[in-house]
C-alpha cells in the first residue's frame, strides 16, 4: 500500500512546491498548479484502484486478508485530499499542526476502544484510513479558503505533460524507497527472524528520532531556499551554504546523542530483550546526519535547479551500491552488517551529489560560514523554523 500512496502522490510534495515556492503570491499560478496536481492524483488513485482490485484476487496475501487490504486502501482517498505541499509552498506547514495532533489522538483513542481481542486487529486500517481521511478532507477544504485557491478546467494532454515532465522526481523516490526497504528483505533471505527483528528495532526508533528533527527541518527549508532560487540561482546557493554548517551542527549533536543514550531507549521501547540492538542504532545514529546533507546537495540544490536526471542518476548508484553491500556484508555480520551498508550507501551518495555539483560548477560549501559569527546569525531563524515544523 506504500506504493500506492507514492504513486497518487507523486513527488507533489517536492515538484509541486518548487513551482509555487518561487512566486507563492501569484494566484493564477497556484490555482493552475492545484488544479493539476488535483486532476493526476484522481487519475493515479483510479489506475491504483485497478491494479488493487485485479491484485485483490490474484495475489495470495491480499486474497487471505481481503479485509484488511481494503481497508487499508481506503486510505489512499487521504492521500489525494492532501494538501502538504500547498501548506509547504505557502510556508506554514505548521498550520495543520492542531488538526494532525487531533487525529493522532483520535486514533489513539479509537484503537483502545476498538481492539480488545486478537481478532479485532482488522479494525486498526480501518480506523487509520478513517481518519486520515477526515484529516485529509478538512485540511483541503482548508487550505481553499486559507489560499483562496479555485479548481480550474485542465485538459488531459496538461494532465499527461505533468506525469511525464515530473516522472524523474517520481522515480527518484520510488528508488529512494526500494533501496531503503530492499535491506530488511535481504537480511531476512540471508537470516533469521531474531535478526530482523533486532534490525528493525534499531531502525524504527531512529526514525522517530530523525522525525523530530531532520525530516521537519527539510521540510521547512525546501520553500525558503526555492523562494531564494526564484530570486536568482546565486541566492539560493548562499543559503543553502548558510543552511549547511548548522544542519551539521544539529543532526551531529543529535547522533552524539543518541550512540550515548540509544541502549537505554532502546530498552524503554522494547525491553532487555532488544540489548543486541543496541549496535545497529548505534551505527544507524549519524544517518541523520548524513541523509541531511544529501538533501541539501540533492533536493534543495539539485531539484531547484532542475537538476532532475542527476539526482536521479545519483538514487541510482545508491540503490545498486546498496543491494551490493548488504549481500556482501548481511552474510558476515548479520543486521549490523545491514545497518553498516546503509550508512555507507548514503555517505556515498552524498559524496557523488557533491561531486557532480561541483562538476557543474557549483559550490554548495563555503567554509566562512562555519564561523562562530554566521552560525550564531542564522541560529535563531533556524529555532524557529523548527519549533514550527515540529508542530506538525
């Protein structure tokens, strides 16, 4: 069902706002993009629609839980109604935080009430496409008034351009997402489940640290920088420039942190039981870090400039180098040979986006503003940039 919502979706969240972040004013311009982000996400949802329904009855593991595959399809109608990216062109991404939060303790709330016994799991897609739905719809609705934005007629030749002029975006993350999830499958055809599981663990919780920080600064700043881009090419590189010696800053304290205090949440989650964990978060700690910079290299300069076929050239090279790695590494070291070769696929392409920046004659990196002076300059902005974004 990931890949479903990836495909409804379709990059919009990066696309989309690139094209209203450098004239956010221009209401001609946002209601055109509305409109045509609108009409590819209902036409991707019915082709979804039929590949689920054609799926439903031909593959063995939708087949068995018929129930449960169709609830959490239902979600995807959540997908189309949402209007991130409009909250994010716009730069108030902040804005849905109380009706998010909102949700989030619906959904809590009904999953108590709900599911009392074993069998009662088939309700929890239910309940969460639900509400993803509500909070979808609602925020839409929202965002019309907020933007004063109106639906606009769009031909379905505008509709195919717009899948064809975005298709490299789209499969960008399509390869982000496979080389990143590929590795739990290889370290599961190569060993047991215990191993998985320690993995998985490993993983899940530095998500939900990297959520609190690195995923709402890259969002917050992805529209500020294509604002600049909008300006003049020049622009946008000094800020991301400024941008860089404090995202380093920020995610490198976090992964000191977290190899310092990752045993002991690790045990809070998951109990003692989960203390051989403990060596792949410790290994997973700087990908924060690391995937922080690619992004600055990658989506905030490759993809403002329309630098679409090296970004994707460069997701590419990771997925390949990764699948090569966990094959050599998972069958010596197990789940931290996974997590090892996760670290070094997004060191590699970090460094191949620097690279092939710097090729093209652009510097993403000046050393003055490591300067005590400029880091103290741009702190404030940056506290504040993620006190909102972690509202979310």
């Amino acid at each position: 069902m990931v890949y479903f919502n990836l495909l409804i979706n379709y990059g919009f969240d990066l696309t989309a706002t690139r094209k209203i972040s450098k004239d956010a004013n221009n209401i001609i311009l946002r209601n055109y993009i509305f409109s045509e982000v609108m009409n590819v996400k209902i036409l991707l949802f019915v082709v979804s629609l039929i590949i689920f329904s054609v799926s439903l009855y031909n593959v063995q593991p939708l087949n068995l839980e018929k129930k449960v595959a169709i609830f959490t399809f239902i979600g995807c109608i959540g997908v189309v109604f949402n209007q991130n990216w409009l909250f994010q062109s716009m730069q108030e991404l902040h804005k849905v935080t109380l009706v998010n939060f909102g949700g989030r303790f619906l959904f809590t709330i009904a999953i108590v009430a709900a599911i009392k016994q074993q069998e009662d799991y088939i309700w929890q897609p239910l309940i969460s496409s639900l509400i993803t739905i509500c909070i979808s719809v609602i925020t839409f609705f929202w965002s019309l008034k907020r933007y004063k934005v109106k639906y606009i007629q769009i031909s379905f030749k505008n509709i195919i351009n717009v899948l064809w002029s975005e298709k490299i975006v789209f499969f960008s993350i399509i390869i982000v997402s496979l080389y990143t999830t590929t590795n739990i499958v290889i370290l599961g055809f190569y060993q047991n489940e215990t191993q998985v599981g320690y993995y998985s663990a490993g993983q899940r919780l530095m998500d939900v640290i990297r959520s609190v920080i690195s995923l709402p600064l890259s969002m917050a700043l992805f529209p500020y920088i294509g604002k600049a881009f909008g300006e003049n090419k020049k622009s946008g590189i000094i800020i991301v420039q400024k941008a860089l010696p404090l995202v380093m800053l920020c995610t490198g304290l976090m992964g000191v942190i977290m190899v310092s205090i990752g045993p002991n949440i690790l045990k809070v989650f998951f109990g003692n039981k989960y203390e051989p964990a403990v060596q792949a978060f410790q290994v997973l700690s700087f990908i924060p870090m690391v995937v922080s910079l690619s992004n600055l290299f990658g989506v905030q300069i490759m993809l403002h400039l329309k630098m679409d076929k090296l970004f994707l050239y460069t997701t590419s090279i990771g997925a390949t180098i990764s699948i090569i790695l966990n094959v050599i590494l998972v069958q010596k070291y197990g789940f931290i040979g996974t997590a090892i070769a996760w670290l070094i696929t997004e060191i590699l392409i970090t460094l191949t986006m620097y690279v092939l920046l710097r090729i093209n004659g652009i510097n993403p990196v000046d050393t003055k503003f490591f300067r005590l002076y400029f880091i103290k300059q741009q702190l404030n902005p940056l506290i504040n940039t993620l006190v909102k974004a972690n509202r979310m």
